[in-house]
C-alpha cells in the first residue's frame, strides 16, 4: 500500500444506529456512499480523526475503499475538485431559467418581503410597469441563448405580484411568446387575484403556480393584508381550488418565523378541511423565512421547522431545505447511483436571470432591492444583455472558490450556501453560508438509511 494514500479529507461517516451496528459512508467529492458494517464505519471514522493515517486492512477493503474514493492519495483531492466544479458548473451554464417582473409593486406589504425595502428607500420604483418593447428584448437575449446551444428550461413571473390586474395584457404578450417557442412557464403570485389569470393559465403550459399561504385563516391574514383590505385567505383558498380544477400544478409555501412557527401541525387537517388535498395536483410546504430579512428574536430555522413537521422520510418534502437533500440522496439507496453534486447553492450562479420593468437584470430575485447586484442592462434596441463586473462575481461564485468551503466535507452537497444570505449577513458574497447544513444532511442521510435497512 502506497504510504501516500490516506483516507479521503471528504468522507462523512454517520453511525446509522440499527440493532446491527450499521454505518453510512459518502464522499463529499465525488457522491460516493456505501453501507458499511460497524468496524469498517468505526475504521473510517477513527482514521478521520487520526490526520486521517490509513490504518491497516485487508486488501479487499482497501480495493473497495479505494474504488470508491474513499481513499485518495494526499495533495490531489482539491486539484480534482476544482476540476469537477468547472465541468459541474460549465453544464448547468447551459440551462437557462428567465423571468420576468413586469411590475415591483405588490398588493400586500408583507414583513419579510425585500419589497417593503424598496417601498421605503425608492417607492418610485412601484409606479413602473414592463413594455412590450422590453419583453421583446428579452426573448430576442433568450434567442441569443439558444444560438449559443443553450437551452431555456423555464420563464417565470415574478414580482412584486406578477398577476396584478394591470400586468395582464403583458403577461399574456409574454406567455404568447413563450408558446410560440414551447417554453413552459410558472408563476410565483400571492393568489389574490388568481381568479383574473384563470383563463391565461389554463390556455398555456404553466407547470406551476405557486402561493403563499402562511397559517390557518386567522394568522394568515394577520401576516398577509392586501393594502387597503382586511384580510386574503378566503379568496386565495377559492382562487386556487379554481386553477386545481385547471389541472395546473399548485403548491403553498408557508413561509416560517417564529410568531407563526405554532400552525405547522395544523396544517395539513386545514388543508384536509378546505377540500385542497384531494386533488393529487396540489402540494404544499414550510420553509423558514431569510434570516437576514427578520428581526433577531424573529428568527426561525429549517431544523426547528422540521422538528415541529416530525423527523421521517415521508415528512421531508414538506420542508424545501430537507427535500432538496432528500431528493437527491434517496437515489443512492434505492437505485444504486452516485449523488447529484453541486458546484454551486442555486441556479443564480449558473443560468437563472430575473428582469425589472427597467431593463435591470439580477441573478438572485431576493436581492431586488439592491443596486450591487444587478448584472446586467437590458438594450432594448439591440436585444441584448449588457453585462456589467457584477456578473462575473455572481456567475464565478463555485464552491471551490469559496475559502472556508474548500476542505468542509459537505462542499459538494451543498454548494457554498446562499449567496444572498451571505451578502446580507456578512457583506460579502464569497463568505459561505452553511444554514445548519451538515445538521440537516447527515439526520436524512441516517433516516433514510434506517428506512432502507427497515424493508
């Protein structure tokens, strides 16, 4: 054996705590995973512990561990990671999310919402609304895309609130357009006047609508109050048993802190009750509000979300930081595949581009209401994206070049985390942002290997 070869720095070892003494084992580089019995689990773990010194073994686990990954010879795992990030991250380059925004104003004025800063700070910025000469120039961009042999996955609306009364000829411009090039669409909206869309979304390929609904009657209206009116969950509940009958995809997102963090229990018999969970179209879920968007004592996280949903397999999709890891760790168990890894947190370093009524345009729609991080100008005579040197910093944001990501075990699960959080909390977009990941990482790892030992 080669006194070079240590155990990988990258292996995450979790002791599954079956009666048999199981350990689950991945890779942090390459999505690797083997269930392993306890004193292999415990050799790996001791090494890791120990300069990770590779202790002695028989040469059939040495081959095995070797073929895997997880061991390596000392120096090389870094140089390949950068590597793999580049290809990871030039494929996804190639994917093209759009939206558009063809209003900043909204009906609502809720809490966490960035667009309660720009109301504040530049409440002129509420009176514009997109033109068709922009759209038109963003699909003639959205061309350029295409030419250049990438592929437009999804066009979304988004807001402010995106299917406000006045924006409907233009989402309908823009929907037409989207038709004509089989493009699919969804749409982020507060539901309220869903009712006056029903007819766009039934006609064209929307795959999903998607609202917020942040409580039973009573907390929901207290949260999310159209201007001027008392409350709006009635009529989002019968908006969206209207567009359930559609056909479209429909799915509620409650949005978590701690004032409202009490009705999670409650919800699934509500929306049992309303007469929602009986179309097989409809899908809901929690996920905690951005930290960095809420007042100190206000803060509630993820973990804590799950812990009031019940930690089992069947209860992660009901919360987004727990199903995006369950999705992609189910796999390796079930269909024997290697983990889907991440060069980057999200599509907003890759291919995703949200556009104002103004022509500017952001990679990450959370953070509207800063001028830094708006990427580009839209020409509207030329058709065109003008980049500025913000792009780049968006768009190189890998986790390798992430300083404190470069030897956590998790960097190629998790990507760097949330740039915007990053940003928002520590001012700088290359700090990382873990959001209890490992936590949340190795307790669906464990269940979901208990399920599986279960069968």
């Amino acid at each position: 054996m080669n006194k070079k070869v240590r155990t990988s720095k990258f292996n995450i070892c979790l002791p599954v705590g079956d009666q048999s003494g199981h350990w689950v084992i991945f890779n942090g580089a390459n999505g690797a995973y083997a269930l392993v019995n306890d004193s292999l689990g415990q050799l790996l773990d001791t090494a890791d512990k120990n300069d990770r010194i590779l202790p002695p073994m028989d040469e059939k686990t040495y081959h095995f561990l070797m073929q895997r990954g997880f061991l390596d010879y000392e120096g090389q795992e870094i140089e390949r990671v950068t590597g793999i990030c580049k290809k990871i991250h030039d494929c996804n380059c190639q994917n093209i999310i759009m939206s558009i925004v063809p209003t900043l104003a909204c009906n609502f004025d809720c809490e966490y919402c960035f667009e309660r800063v720009i109301r504040k700070e530049h409440p002129e910025r509420l009176k514009a609304y997109m033109s068709r000469d922009m759209v038109d120039a963003i699909f003639r961009q959205m061309e350029r895309f295409v030419a250049e042999g990438k592929s437009i996955k999804n066009f979304v609306f988004f807001g402010g609130e995106p299917f406000l009364p006045r924006n409907k000829e233009i989402v309908s411009y823009a929907c037409d357009k989207c038709d004509k090039q089989q493009i699919p669409m969804s749409v982020i909206t507060n539901g309220y006047y869903l009712d006056e869309y029903l007819d766009i979304i039934s006609k064209y390929n929307f795959t999903a609508v998607k609202i917020t609904i942040d409580g039973p009657k009573e907390v929901h209206d207290a949260r999310r109050k159209p201007s001027g009116k008392n409350g709006s969950f009635d009529r989002i509940v019968e908006n969206a048993l209207r567009a359930l009958e559609t056909g479209k995809t429909v799915t509620f997102r409650t949005n978590v802190n701690r004032e409202n963090s009490h009705v999670i229990p409650q919800m699934a018999a509500e929306y049992e009750r309303l007469g929602l969970t009986q179309y097989p179209n409809f899908a809901y879920y929690f996920c905690a509000t951005m930290d960095s968007f809420e007042r100190e004592d206000n803060v509630f996280s993820n973990v804590s979300v799950m812990g009031q949903i019940g930690n089992c397999c069947s209860n992660y999709c009901y919360n987004s930081a727990y199903a995006r890891i369950y999705r992609r760790l189910k796999p390796l168990m079930t269909e024997k595949k290697f983990m889907e890894l991440r060069s980057e947190f999200c599509v907003a370093h890759s291919g995703k581009y949200t556009v104002d009524p103004f022509g500017n345009v952001y990679t990450c729609w959370d953070l509207m209401h800063k001028e830094e991080a708006i990427v580009a100008k839209v020409d509207v005579e030329k058709g065109e994206f003008i980049y500025n040197e913000n792009f780049s910093t968006w768009n190189q944001r890998t986790v390798d070049k992430i300083k404190k990501c470069k030897n956590c075990k998790y960097m190629m699960f998790c990507g760097g985390g949330c740039a915007a959080q990053a940003i928002e909390s520590k001012k700088d977009i290359y700090e990382a942002y873990c959001d209890s990941f490992p936590e949340i990482f190795n307790q669906v790892a464990v269940q979901i290997a208990r399920e599986y030992l279960d069968k």
